[in-house]
C-alpha cells in the first residue's frame, strides 16, 4: 500500500526527478505488513504529550532543526541535549525498521546534500504517528509524510530512528 501510495503521490514523483537531475538516487523507505511505523492513537500518553509540545514550538530559524527538536523536549520537561543532527543521529539513531518506529522517537541523518550546513551537519525530524514527522526547515515547522522525508534526506545516508537522550517514551 505504501509502495502505490508513493508512486501515486505527486511530490515524490518531482522529488525523484530533482536527484535524477542532480545524478543521486533516493531511498525507498520499504512498508508492508508487520513493517507499520506506530500511529499516534497507539501512543502512550508520555509520547502524545511530547508531540503536542511539537505541535506548539515555534520555529527556531533556517538550519536550526537540532535546536527546534531539543527544544521540543525541553519544553517535555526532558531537559536539553545540545548537538546537531548528526551528533544526535551517531548517539541515538540506531534502528532501521520501520516497525521499530515509535511516536516521539528521533529520525535523522547525519549528512544530505542540499546545502553546506545539511552536509556538514545533517538533518533531523520527530516522528509523531500515522508515518508523518515532524522538522523546521528553511520556511517554518512543517509535517510531511515520513516516505517522503526518507526518500529526501535519505540521499547521502541511511536515515536512522532512536529515542534522544535514550528515553524511551512508549
């Protein structure tokens, strides 16, 4: 269903032509039964809380997403973690499995091509249920679906999922 879902889904479409263009392939991010990221309304009431707080941070700035996130859980009362995408993406970022994704968990990655600081410093998003996440990027907080956030950032590396701070929520 996922795999019909991106090929039908007209952004991945032209996302996929933008990295032909540029000589990069993307990664598909692989969902079939028994691989289904959590949904929120499977989530625990600490992991909804941290989404809501999500919901609610405003955007931190261009190349701030590290900022954006920790402040997330900052204002969780999870207190802060300082470092970039990447540094969050080599302590946390562990899993690949799709059924291993849970609300609230961090998806990263440690290098993307799309400008010298993605490169230098990577990229990162709250995963917030239902195969959407969550980041701030150079407009604004947005929620995209995960696939296409996968297939965009996952360029230049495999992108990686974890708990910050190795708190397990659920």
């Amino acid at each position: 269903m996922a795999d019909a879902w991106q090929q039908a889904d007209p952004r991945m479409r032209r996302l996929e032509a933008r990295l032909a263009e540029r000589g990069l392939r993307a990664r598909r991010l692989r969902l079939g039964p028994g691989s289904e990221p959590e949904r929120l309304l499977d989530a625990t009431r600490g992991q909804r809380s941290v989404i809501a707080h999500a919901k609610g941070m405003p955007w931190s700035g261009a190349n701030s997403c590290a900022a954006w996130v920790e402040d997330v859980f900052v204002w969780s009362g999870m207190g802060r973690e300082e470092g970039d995408a990447r540094e969050l993406y080599e302590r946390h970022c562990t899993l690949t499995d799709p059924a291993e994704l849970r609300v609230g968990m961090i998806v990263a990655v440690p290098t993307c091509p799309y400008s010298t600081e993605a490169l230098r410093h990577g990229h990162v998003a709250l995963y917030v249920g239902d195969g959407m996440v969550m980041d701030s990027a150079d407009r604004g907080v947005r929620t995209v679906p995960l696939a296409l956030w996968y297939e965009a950032y996952g360029v230049t590396a495999e992108p990686r999922w974890g708990w910050m701070r190795g708190i397990p929520l659920a």
